[in-house]
C-alpha cells in the first residue's frame, strides 16, 4: 500500500515516492519557501530566555579566557 501524505508547504496531497527529489515536499518551490522560512527566522524552537543568557554568558567568559 502507498503512503499518502500532505506536503508540508502547500498541503498538497502526495504519495510517498523514494523517487521525489524534493520529499517530503511536493516540489523545488515549496522546499525554498520552507528553506526561507528557516533562514528568516520563521520558525524558532521554544526556549527559556533566561537559560540562553545564561549559555551566552558562559561563551562570553571564556572567550575572554582565551
């Protein structure tokens, strides 16, 4: 049985095909708008504000050291 799925831009229906250059997307145009998006900060990964200081601080200090 073929695996149907939406892609991920468009929502396009697809069947998984090994053969697709451009999996899990249904073509070049919705990869680099997705690519975009990553670029320009689109998407993020939740965090704690106060750890990433925290980690930024770390660096800072031990560039200093060097």
């Amino acid at each position: 049985m073929m695996s149907q799925y939406p892609c991920p831009q468009c929502q396009t229906n697809l069947i998984w095909n090994p053969n697709n250059a451009h999996r899990p997307f249904c073509s070049e145009r919705c990869q680099q708008i997705d690519l975009g998006a990553w670029a320009s900060g689109d998407y993020a990964i939740a965090g704690d504000e106060l750890e990433n200081d925290f980690s930024s601080a770390l660096l800072e200090s031990a560039d200093q050291q060097d």
